[in-house]
C-alpha cells in the first residue's frame, strides 16, 4: 500500500469514528486541460484529458455535515440548500495531515 492509500484510510478511519458513514462519491467528469506542449486547443485535439471527482464521501447522520476525501484534500462541508450554492465549505485539510482534519471535524462537531 502506497503513502495516499495509507492517508485515506487513516482519515476515513478518524471520519467513522467521529460518526460519518458512507455517503457514495462525488461526480466523475472528464475535461481537456492544456500542457505545456500543447497551450492551445480545439474541442477534439491539444492538451490532454483529465478526470476529475470520483472522492469518495461521507455524511454524519442527523447533521448536514459532509466529507470527501481525496488523494490530496479532505474536504469538510454543509449542504444548505439545492446545487453548488447550497454548499459552504468548512474546512480543506492535507489529506495527510491527519491532525489537521481530527481538528477541524472535532470543531465542527462541537459547534454544530
């Protein structure tokens, strides 16, 4: 097992204890980005494909509170309301930094 799988399941194992379940993923979306060899493109040629999302999530029952965790970020939110702008955003931790995101769901937990 590599450094990011050991990451992620750390933080997965801190978001169940701290009471999160499964909550599926985040939506997979495929983009072209551009590169350094090729800045410039059209719709069907240049830079390269990209996929983005595919973290997997996690709900605290009873409570509004969400996480995604990620190779890189673990992300604590709130849903508020329908689509992106129901969401606020909490917290964006290293997903290796696991102090770091014990912290923010400790606080988020005690404040709401």
């Amino acid at each position: 097992m590599n450094k990011t799988a050991i990451a992620k399941t750390l933080v997965i194992q801190v978001l169940l204890e701290a009471g999160f379940v499964p909550d599926g993923e985040t939506r997979v979306s495929e983009v072209r980005i551009p590169t350094v060899d090729t800045p410039c493109f059209g719709s069907k040629s240049g830079g390269k494909i990209a996929q983005f999302g595919g973290r997997v999530r996690f709900a605290r029952p009873g409570t509004n509170i969400k996480a995604t965790v990620g190779d890189r970020t673990t992300t604590l939110y709130c849903v508020e309301g329908k689509g992106i702008d129901g969401v606020r955003g909490i917290a964006v931790c290293r997903t290796r930094d696991l102090v770091a995101i014990k912290t923010a769901i400790e606080s988020v937990l005690a404040h709401g």
